[in-house]
C-alpha cells in the first residue's frame, strides 16, 4: 500500500496516514480486495468535481477494476468545452422517460461504450445539461428491485444504487458472458464493512435513511389492461444443457441464436373468438431428440403440418394488430419471431415487470396464489402453453388489485446517491 500523510479529522497537529490509491487511514483501506475484470462494454466516466475526494466515491473502485474504463472528472464547464473521448457506438445510463430498458436491448443493438456520470442526482442532472455531447446520444435505464448496499451514503429513494453498482447491473445485462463482474462488488463491500465497523467513523453529519420497502414498478398498460394487449410465448428450438458451460454460455446461444421458433402460441387478453387466439407449430420441432419433447411436453406428431419460418412469419403478421401491445416471458422470445423476418412491434417483458420487488415468491404462480388470483387453464398444448396460462394469471392478479404495492404507477428509477 503505497501511503501518503495529510491532515484530516484528527486532533489539532495530529496527522493521519492515508492510501495514495483509495485515500482511506491503512485500517480502512480496501486495495486488496480490487480485483479485476476484462470487459467488453467501455465504461466511460464522466465525474463531478465534487465527488473527486470523496472517502466514499466507488467510481474509484470501477476506474481501478475494469480493464476498459476510463474517469475523467473536471468542471462542467470544461467537459463541455471539450472533445470527450466519446465512441461511435456510445450509450448513456440516464433514467429519463425516453430511455431505454438494458433488458430491452437485443445484442447486436448493445452500445460498444456506456457514459456513467458520477456525483449525486443533482450534479448528474447538470453533468447532462451542461454537455451537449451527452444529449445527442441514445439512453439507457436500469429497473432496480431492491435496495443497493451504499450503506454509508444517503439516497434519495430506497432503489437508488450507487455508481459501482449501477455498472455492475449495466455490464450483467449487456454482456452476461463475462466472467467475474461481481468483482466489482468485493472491493465496495469490503469499503463498506470497514467503515461501519470502525469506532471512529465520522459521517459528517450525515443522517442515514433507514431503508424503505421499494414499490412495485408495473406499467399502467398492465394494470389497466385494453383490449389491445396480446400475450404470447414460444418454444426455441431446444439446446442440450450437458453440451453448455454453465448458465451464462447457455444465454450467450439463446442471445445469438438465429433460429426461429419452433412452436409459438399467443392470445388476445380478455378476448374468446377464435381469431383472438394464435398457434403454429414451425419445422423445426421435426426430428427431434426424445428428451427435447418431454421437455416441452408435446409430441412429434404435433409437427406433422408444421410450417416454414416464412408461413409463420405470414401468419402472425396477420394476427397481430397495429395498435397491439405485445407482452412476451423474455427478449429472447421476441428475437425469435425477429429471425422469422417479423418486423419489430410494441412489446413488454414479464421479467421487465417489478411485480414483486421484494422478490418473497420464488414463482410467479406463487406470487399469484399469495395475492389471491386463480390459475388460469391453458389454452394450448405443452410447456408454452402453461407459461402463457401463468402470464394470463399473472396480469388479471396485476389489473384486479388495487392495493398500493400491486397497482403502483410506472415510475423511472434513479442509480445515483445523494452526499
């Protein structure tokens, strides 16, 4: 540990020593615990003059862990003023109303370079007005459902996370084949245990916020649903687990697949006609391994008129409406229908859902039976059409609750602390 001696809050003409690298007294320091992480996404950035001495500025710890990050911090005036490092293929985490969900975004749309702007609400609010570079680019959002860890700082909601951890969610979902990310989260820890456990702590003043159950985070599309919304699923074609690396190698094939469906079922909320409902089975469930039927419950002879990607994608293009709003399980499915040459459409997802933020139910047909709503009955055959049963569930349980937890208003969550 490399140290320096400077005054600090210590008894008049006592000096402390202090770490050159993290500027914490040696019984505080936390170097040992950074580690280090090869990603792909550039992290650039962009911090307030305020935060840069900060004891507890965890954009220290990202700079030091990533081995693609870079911090530059200077006045806004001089940020504006000058040419920032800014790729071509950038993205901003901003929590603004036209930005998007990290969830949302389909691999080959990634940003190649995220700007993080570091400091408290306010200063990341003037950080973008004062930039014009940063207004030009495209926006991105996370979607918090608990509480971070920032124990040693104030914040102004109960989601807000701090800068490290908002990175750390960013790069997760941006590129989930990287290994070791929650390295990150070693050295913020560690900082954090070592200053609520030391004697000696000044906080400055600082009164801590007890934390606050989070509210859920449900569009109002879902809770008061229209006629319009249209739930939907599919079956991707089957991929051996024994063949995988572990569950991010298996998302990683899922993400990049160009495969269709091969079986897809959907229909139109709180609607009974026949034309309200759609399913196709797609040639490529034909042939298939024992074991890939048994697991999605259905049989070869199910795929007996099965249709070509291009019939299906005809088929769906005349079931689904121009003013539908199409809820799916996840992106993957979406990407699905996208290789069939679908053209992208209004869409949810169930995981992009806060239904449950304090996450007590490890399903979602437990969260249904604990807010009191009925299991619907499949319409359609095998494993997809049970999963859409249980979203049908899920949104007439979301729509008929009126409680305050349950039918909380969408809102847009905040990733940075207040001093």
């Amino acid at each position: 540990m490399k140290a320096q001696t400077r005054q600090s809050r210590a008894p008049t003409g006592e000096f402390r020593e202090r770490c050159f690298e993290c500027f914490r007294t040696p019984e505080l320091c936390y170097c040992d615990s950074v580690g280090s992480i090869d990603n792909q996404t550039e992290i650039l950035i962009l911090q307030h003059r305020r935060e840069r001495m900060h004891p507890f500025n965890t954009a220290r710890i990202v700079n030091r862990t990533l081995t693609k990050g870079h911090l530059i911090c200077e006045r806004n005036e001089d940020l504006a003023r000058m040419t920032l490092p800014i790729r071509a293929n950038a993205g901003l985490l901003y929590p603004s109303k036209d930005a998007t969900l990290l969830t949302e975004v389909l691999p080959e749309e990634r940003p190649e370079q995220l700007i993080i702007l570091d400091g408290t609400w306010h200063h990341a609010k003037t950080l973008y007005r004062d930039i014009a570079q940063l207004q030009e680019l495209p926006k991105y959002r996370l979607a918090p459902t608990e509480p971070g860890n920032y124990r040693i700082r104030m914040e102004p909601n109960a989601t807000a996370l701090s800068t490290l951890e908002a990175v750390c969610a960013a790069l997760k979902q941006l590129e989930p084949e990287t290994e070791n990310i929650d390295a990150l989260m070693v050295a913020f820890d560690c900082m954090i245990e070592k200053q609520l456990s030391h004697p000696e702590s000044v906080y400055s003043g600082l009164t801590i916020k007890p934390k606050k159950i989070p509210n859920a985070n449900i569009p109002k599309s879902i809770t008061h649903p229209a006629g319009n919304l249209v739930l939907a699923f599919g079956e991707a074609t089957p991929i051996d687990y024994a063949e995988v690396d572990g569950w991010n190698e298996l998302n990683r094939k899922r993400s990049t697949s160009n495969d269709p469906p091969v079986y897809w079922c959907a229909h139109r909320m709180g609607r009974t006609s026949p034309q309200d409902r759609f399913s196709c089975f797609l040639k490529g469930g034909r042939g298939l391994a024992p074991k890939f039927y048994n697991f999605m419950d259905l049989d070869p002879n199910d795929f007996e008129n099965a249709v070509s990607a291009a019939s299906f994608s005809s088929q769906w293009q005349e079931f689904i409406r121009d003013d539908d709003l199409l809820l799916i399980y996840n992106h993957n499915a979406l990407q699905m229908i996208r290789n069939c040459g679908v053209p992208a459409s209004k869409h949810l997802t169930v995981n992009g859902i806060n239904f449950d933020p304090l996450k007590q139910h490890k399903t979602i047909e437990a969260f249904v039976k604990h807010a009191g709503g009925e299991l619907s009955i499949p319409m359609f055959k095998g494993r997809a059409g049970r999963r859409l049963a249980t979203m049908t569930s899920l949104i007439k349980v979301l729509s008929e609750t009126e409680t305050d937890e349950l039918a909380a208003p969408h809102r847009e969550i905040g990733f940075h602390k207040r001093d």
